[in-house]
C-alpha cells in the first residue's frame, strides 16, 4: 500500500456541484488544500476551494496541467469521460479508480458486472436498436426505458405500459443504448452508503429508508425499522460490491425492497450520495470525510450514529414565491441548514437540503417536512 496523503497536501476533485463542496468543507478542516476542475466557475465547489480551474474535461492538456499540482484526486459525480480520468492518472493517483467509473457511469456494464458478481437486480432487457425495441414481449412491460449512460435524478428515462409506449420512448431518448427495467412489486426504496480504504477495511452508514417524487430524492430517514435479516443482506451486499469493484472511496448502493421481502439491487454511485447528506450531522463521521481518508490512505473513521434524523431536499421549486422563510425553519429546534451557494433556484434544482435531529426517526422526518413547508410560508402565516 502507498504512503498517507496527509493533511497539507492538495486534492484534486473532478466535477463541482454540491457534492463537491461538502467534500471540500472536510478537507479544508482537516488542513488540506483543495483544487476543483470543471466547465463552470463560481461554482458550489470553487467557492469553498482554494483554486477553481475552469475547462473541458476533453481538454486533456488542461487535464494534464490540473493532475500534475495535486497530490491525490478524486470525483464528485461519475459524468466524467473515462479519457479524462486515464490522463489524470498518469500523473497522479485517482480513487476510485477508473474501472469502478467506467463500470459505474453505465447502467448496462453495472447491470451486467451485479448479474456476475450474484448481486440480485431489477429484471432488465439491453436495448441497441430498433430490432431489441421489437422483441420485448408484453409480459417485460411495465417498465422504465433509460439510457445507458448519462442519466441522473430522473434525466433519460420514460415510463412504458406498452409496446407503443416503448416505440414512442425509444425515439424520444434518441440514444444509442438503453436498459429497459421491468417495474417490480416493491414496499421501499433504501440505501446503504459505505466507504473502503486502502486498506481493505469498510464501515456503513445505514440503510437510510428513501421517499422520491418526480424521479428525485426528497426525504431520507435513518435508523430504519426494517427487519435485522433485510438490514444484514443489504449491507452484505454492499461489502460483496465493494469488494467485488475493489472501490477505494465511497460508494451508494440504491435498493428496492419487494412486497415479499426480497432486496433488489435498482443503481450504483460510485461517490458520496444525497441519502447520505444526513451523515454530515448525524454521525461521528460524515461520508465526505471518509471518502478523503479513503482516498488519501488514513484509517476510515467511526460511523456511529448520533441520534435519529431525516434529510429533506430543497429543490428550486421552494424559491418559486419568493426567498424562503430562513428565520421559521431556523427556529426549530434540532434542525441544521445547508445551502449550495447555487444563484439560479430552477424547478427541481437541488438547492440545498434540511437535516433535524430527534429523539425519533419519525419525529426526525415529520419536523422535516414542517420545516421546509415552513420555508414557503409568508410572513405571518
């Protein structure tokens, strides 16, 4: 194993959203320096960072020029072109490493390496052309036809009921490869979100139990009150694909919960997740903080739990009236703030999001709710 990138070194992070940020916020009080390469300026990232670079990641000589002042780099969203990833690693280490985004940022490859590793997964059929469009049977329907690659937060994906619907959606997404996913009968959606160091060793946060509208996550509570066997299966097969995709860093595995108990396996992301905000005040050690000791060699830290807590999305759609009522939500007792320093509050946007603490996980996740209702309220409502 490689030496320690202790604190006073530099970190190079891919990508310059939220994400990003809050990485950035726990190198910086760790004592690290932070260097942020992406298309955009002024971005979440390169506002807490101490050099925002501005350029394409198909700008390899400026990719070039980025890896060879940092020490260790890492990325905050897994759209990043594997090239861009290869020239980074020439000059620098990058974790997790190329293989996991390239598996990652693809469903039909993640599909694939789930289904021989012996993970369970949602039923799905490989879409290439208009012939694989008309060889589904109305039996693999319903289902959700979504791209290959370059999806997010609902991004690149139509509902079917029919084989018309699943003409109309193919010509829709006008894409070269999809997945389509047969609906399954399920009761939750939840996450188990874990980080595995150089080392080998791996700690868990969750499962978080999740509640979605309009493909985008709005609430994530933890603990949950699922059964010990679903909690033990849900993190075993997180330690089997972490292992299995050898990830130094974080990774989200996203699950489905069916009606008879059984876990599938629904996406992968391959970096902190939003089910996972929650850890920032709720645990004795965030996922941001572990994905920089894991990717700079130090030992992971404690993922114990705090208290309960729930997480609640602010999506631009709380803008829409007006600036949102800070002074109401902020006198709630128990709950925390967090902003993305993001000017343009566009419907379904992620803003920002609320996490409070409670005695409860469903005292946690009703204050939440009162709170951000509370940010569209009027003066004197």
């Amino acid at each position: 194993m490689s030496e320690a990138i202790l604190p006073g070194s530099t970190i190079g992070v891919l990508g310059s959203g939220q994400l990003g940020r809050m990485l950035a916020i726990e190198a910086r009080r760790l004592g690290y320096r932070v260097h942020v390469f992406s298309p955009d300026s002024d971005t979440p990232t390169g506002q807490v960072a101490d050099l925002e670079v501005k350029s394409s990641y198909d700008d390899l000589d400026a990719v070039a020029e980025f890896a060879k002042q940092i020490d260790v780099v890492t990325f905050e969203f897994e759209n990043i072109p594997i090239d861009t990833i290869n020239v980074v690693d020439r000059f620098t280490p990058v974790y997790p490493v190329g293989n996991v985004l390239h598996t990652t940022q693809h469903r039909i490859r993640e599909k694939n390496f789930l289904q021989t590793a012996g993970i369970p997964v949602t039923p799905f059929r490989e879409i290439r052309s208009t012939e694989d469009v008309q060889a589904i049977q109305e039996g693999e329907l319903p289902g959700v036809l979504k791209t290959a690659a370059w999806g997010y937060d609902g991004k690149g994906q139509v509902k079917v009921e029919s084989i018309e619907d699943l003409e109309a959606a193919w010509n829709e997404l006008n894409c070269e490869e999809a997945v389509l996913e047969r609906f399954v009968d399920f009761s939750d959606e939840l996450s188990v979100v874990a980080a595995r160091g150089r080392d080998e060793a791996i700690v868990f946060y969750g499962p978080m139990v999740n509640t979605h509208c309009n493909h985008i996550l709005d609430l994530s509570v933890t603990p949950t009150s699922f059964p010990p066997s679903v909690v033990q299966e849900a993190i075993e097969l997180t330690r089997t694909i972490l292992t299995e995709l050898e990830v130094i860093g974080v990774l989200c595995v996203e699950f489905f919960l069916r009606t008879d108990g059984k876990l599938l396996v629904n996406e992968l992301a391959p970096r902190p997740h939003n089910s996972g905000h929650l850890t920032v005040d709720a645990h004795l050690t965030c996922q941001f903080e572990q994905q920089l000791r894991a990717v700079c060699g130090l030992p992971l830290g404690s993922a114990a739990q705090i208290r309960p807590a729930a997480m609640a999305n602010l999506l631009g759609d709380v803008w829409q009236q007006g600036t949102p009522d800070w002074l109401q939500a902020l006198a709630m007792d128990g709950l925390k703030l967090h902003l993305y320093g993001k000017q343009d509050a566009r419907v379904g946007r992620k803003m920002g999001h609320l996490t409070v603490l409670a005695d409860s996980p469903a005292e946690a996740a009703e204050k939440a709710l009162v709170a951000r209702r509370a940010l569209q309220m009027k003066h004197g409502e």
